[in-house]
C-alpha cells in the first residue's frame, strides 16, 4: 500500500475496523474511507456496488461481520450464517468487479475443528468436524476464506485470509448478552466492584483453555500482511501462548480490583475445550505481538471504565 493509497475499512466501528482505522492513521495512510452500517448495508448487493462504484478503492479491509460470544452464536445460529455469508459475498464480489488491489479477509480461530490438535496450524482448517455452538459462523467464514482462493484462483485476484485468535481491547462489546469472555469478566468484576457483591458468576467450567490478542497488534499484523503476504492459504495471527479461564478471572479480577470469589457455573457451555494458535509461520515473515496481557487489560478496563460504565447497558 502506498501511504496516498484509497483504502476502505468495511467495519470501522467495530473493535477490529477501530483499531485498524487507528493503526493506518498512526502509520500515515492518509486516504481511508469508509462508510457506517447506517449509511450502508453490507447486506445490500446494490449499496455496496454503488459504494465500489464511486470510491474504486485500491484496498479493503473486510472487518464488518456479525460477531459474538458463545451466547449469541447459539442463540441466533441464521442471524450468523445469513449476515456473515450475504457481507462477505458482497464486499469480495464487489471488489473483484472493481479490480481492487488487494483484499484482506477476517476468519477466526474458533472456526478451525473442535478437536483440533494444538497449536493449531493453517493446515488443520476443515480437518474435522466443527464446535456445534459457533458451527453456523464457521461455515459461512470457511466459505469467505474459499471464495477468496477462488477468485485468485480463476480470476487472478489478491485476496488473503487471516486468521486471529480471540480479540480484546479498547472499542470492545461489554453487553453480556452478546460479548465474549474478556470483556464480560471486566464487566461483571467492574460491577460487583460497585455493588459491594461477595462472589461473581463465571460461566462454565472454567478449565478451557484461550489464546488472547490486543487488538491493535492484530490491527498492526493485517497492515503487515496487506503489504507482505500473497498467498491464498490462511495464516494465524495470535500470540502462541494460553491461559484457562479460570487465569484469565484472576488476572482480569486483579485488575479491576475485585476482591471477593469465584463461581463457575458448569451448566453453561463451555465452548471448544482448548484453542491456540500455532503462529510459526506470522513469525517466520518477521511479526510478532508486543503488548502483554495484563497490560492490555489495564488499558482496556480503563476504556470501559471511561467510555461505557457511565452508559446504561441494556
Ligand atoms: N472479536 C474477536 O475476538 C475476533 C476474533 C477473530 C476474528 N474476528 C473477526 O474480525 C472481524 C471483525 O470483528 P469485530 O470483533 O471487530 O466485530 P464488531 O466489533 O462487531 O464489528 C463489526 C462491524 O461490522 C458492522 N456491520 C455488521 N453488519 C453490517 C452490515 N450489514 N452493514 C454494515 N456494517 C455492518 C458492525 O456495525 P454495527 O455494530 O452498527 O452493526 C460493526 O461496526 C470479523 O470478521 C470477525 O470474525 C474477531
């Protein structure tokens, strides 16, 4: 990418297009678009092609998706599949018909098989079979990771998959009903805090095991990868390194400065019992994460204290 390049952030609101709009800035790309789900719906085949057809962006980062914890992902199975599958065919077509330069595709590690062998390589994608609460998300994410390979495949474009782990930090969903396990347990810490509560409620076992990213180094390894990375296989972005749930309380408890106990509540499911990436091959190209987890913990509970806390959540 050249620092004048015409770049458009699908999902600039959002924890991953916020922190890539922050890192492109800080790196001096100066022409960035980008538009609020408001004011276009990815959903919509016809909005996107007039959008494309009046910015012929040179690159796009695909970060608007339909996203959730464990909750949401069960609950709302069509909500995931329909938003996640109808987005993606939209924005990859779309660049495709405008001659984007390059496009870089956001999967997930929990849409690598349940069982998979640890840590997870790119190759065990699509090895075996698929944890059954996300199992909707997954499919329509492997189907936007093979249409990208496609479209290089038959069409000569440059479209990369990228594969992070779980993400946190600054911009993060703190609404219990749909967010992920890190910032739930800010959450919930910050307000038992308040309350004066003895013990909190942590759902499931507690014994899984998680991989976390700050996301402004995923931010900082997608800008790495749009301007080094050309393949059509996936590659994992993550730390290498994992902690149980039950660490993670204590270390987000210690943080938050909540004193008291924990409960786990094992008829909450617990989710894919062990899920790390193997990052060898991010590494190898020369990246690695910086930010500590308890640093970005810090940052990001000091985030929510000033930026949701005073704010109802429904
Ligand atoms: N968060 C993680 O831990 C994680 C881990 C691995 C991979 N990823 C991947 O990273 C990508 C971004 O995730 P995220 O955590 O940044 O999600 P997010 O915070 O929920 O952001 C997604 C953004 O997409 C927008 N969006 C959704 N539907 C839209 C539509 N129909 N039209 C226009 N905009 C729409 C949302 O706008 P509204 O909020 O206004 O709907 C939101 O700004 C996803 O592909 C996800 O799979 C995330």
């Amino acid at each position: 990418m050249k620092k004048n390049s015409k770049i458009y952030i699908a999902g600039h609101k959002g924890l991953v297009g916020s922190a890539l709009l922050r890192e492109l800035h800080k790196s001096g790309y100066e022409n960035l678009v980008f538009k609020t789900h408001k004011e276009l719906d990815l959903t919509r085949q016809e909005q996107v092609e007039e959008w494309f057809e009046n910015e012929r962006p040179d690159y796009v980062f695909l970060a608007a998706a339909k996203v959730g914890g464990i909750l949401a992902n069960n609950t709302y199975p069509a909500e995931f599949i329909y938003s996640n599958m109808i987005i993606e065919t939209n924005i990859i077509h779309t660049s495709y018909l405008f001659n984007v330069k390059k496009l870089l595709f956001l999967g997930s590690s929990c849409i690598y098989p349940r069982l998979c062998p640890q840590p997870m390589k790119e190759e065990y994608l699509l090895s075996g079979s698929l944890e059954p609460t996300n199992e909707a998300y997954a499919i329509a994410k492997i189907a936007g990771i093979i249409m990208c390979r496609s479209y290089n495949r038959q069409y000569d474009c440059r479209f990369i998959s990228v594969m992070p782990t779980n993400l946190y930090g600054p911009g993060d969903n703190f609404d219990l009903n749909t967010s992920h396990v890190l910032p739930a347990l800010i959450r919930k810490f910050h307000e038992a805090k308040i309350n004066g509560m003895k013990e909190v409620e942590i759902w499931g076992t507690g014994t899984p095991k998680r991989e976390f990213l700050h996301v402004d180094d995923l931010a900082g390894a997608c800008i790495f990868l749009m301007n080094g990375y050309d393949e059509s296989e996936i590659i994992n972005i993550g730390t290498g390194q994992d902690l149980s749930i039950n660490e993670l309380a204590g270390m987000v408890a210690e943080v938050v400065g909540f004193k008291g106990g924990l409960r786990f509540n094992s008829s909450r499911p617990d989710g894919t019992p062990v899920k790390r990436l193997n990052v060898s091959k991010l590494n190898a190209l020369g990246w690695k994460a910086n930010i500590p987890l308890k640093q970005g913990i810090q940052e990001t509970y000091k985030w929510y204290a000033e930026n949701v806390a005073n704010r109802t959540l429904p």
